[in-house]
C-alpha cells in the first residue's frame, strides 16, 4: 500500500526548476505609469475669449444656458447677444441704469435694499438670523464672449463712469435682455455651422 500524500505539506521544487514569474497586477502597472498630460495649447489661445465674473445673479444666469439650451448653442453666445441688446438699449437711453448710493460699500448699487439704510439701527436678535449667502461670492464663467465686450463692460462699471460692482452692471443688463426675450423684442436665431449652431 502506497503511502498517501499530506496536502498541507510544501512540496520542494524540483531542483533545476524556476517558478514562474509573478506579473504585476493591473492596478500596479497604471500606478507606475506616468500621468498623461493634456494640451492646453486651445485654452492658453483663447483665454481672452473666457469672461469670469463674480456677483451675477444665479437665477439669470441659469435662465440664459436654458436658452441655449433650447437653442442648442453655446452659453456665452446667449449671454453675449442679451447683454449687447440691453447695452443698445442702455445707449438709446430705453435703459436707465442710475446707481445709488449704498452705505455698506464704498461703491455705488443698482440693487438698493431698504435693510441696507438702516443696518445700523438693527438689533442683535435680528442679526441672528441665517444671512443669505452673499451676492460676490457667485461666480459665473462664459467662454466664446468677446474681449471687446469685456473692455466696454469694465468701462462702464468703472469709477470714471457707473462705479458699480461689474456683476450688479451685468445682472442688471441680462434682466433687462431676458424680460425683452422673453416679450419677444428680443429674437434669437440659431444658424447651423460645422459641428454646431451658434447665433447669428
């Protein structure tokens, strides 16, 4: 009878005989390799065509990429022919942008608030209140809007001219161009171009 063998047992390998090699895992292997770099030569490009503002309302600028949305173009297209139709209108004198006085900046505001004047009269349960998150905080981005655009917008909220935050000088004019869209004095039309559409 044969004696059986003992599956716990380690056998010694075969004198002569070599393992074979372990392969690294696949999470090894792509841990090893060295980050893929993207090109950012398209951005780099066109970083004067991106416009980042801060203090723009968020209900506007959701309503706007609605609109392109539904018009299948991009963003800052719609953003750009709204805030250009208020700023015609604004020329034409059809847009009355008068900015007041705000005692909690030293800037002017298009937006005063009755709370704001007398701020310094409230009490100390009042303050307790949970504040709304603050309107600067906000920021919205566009790509495809044109430099000169941007230049005319810091033109017109700097201190030579409105001396209002640039955000409050931009929600007031997409309100304005939303409301005329909205009414119809404002048309947008999408023209087909190579891979998308985009205004006209």
């Amino acid at each position: 009878m044969t004696k059986r063998r003992n599956p716990f047992e380690t056998s010694e390998p075969a004198q002569g005989v070599t393992p074979p090699p372990t392969l690294p895992s696949i999470y090894d292997a792509l841990c090893v390799a060295a980050p893929r770099k993207r090109n950012r030569q398209w951005e780099k490009e066109h970083q004067s065509h991106k416009a980042v503002y801060r203090g723009v309302d968020p209900k506007l600028s959701l309503r706007v990429k609605s609109v392109a949305e539904e018009l299948q173009v991009p963003t800052g297209e719609v953003a750009r022919a709204v805030i250009e139709f208020a700023l015609r209108a604004y020329e034409q004198g059809d847009l009355d942008l008068h900015p007041r006085l705000n005692p909690d900046r030293l800037r002017m505001t298009l937006f005063p608030t009755s709370e704001s004047v007398h701020a310094y009269n409230q009490t100390t349960r009042a303050s307790k209140r949970k504040q709304p998150k603050a309107a600067w905080r906000v920021i919205t981005t566009w790509r495809g809007f044109p430099p000169d655009l941007k230049k005319e917008l810091a033109a017109l909220a700097s201190e030579e001219s409105l001396h209002v935050p640039i955000g409050e000088l931009i929600t007031a004019l997409l309100r304005y161009g939303l409301k005329a869209y909205d009414s119809g004095l404002l048309s947008l039309h999408p023209v087909q171009k190579a891979g998308a559409f985009t205004l006209a």
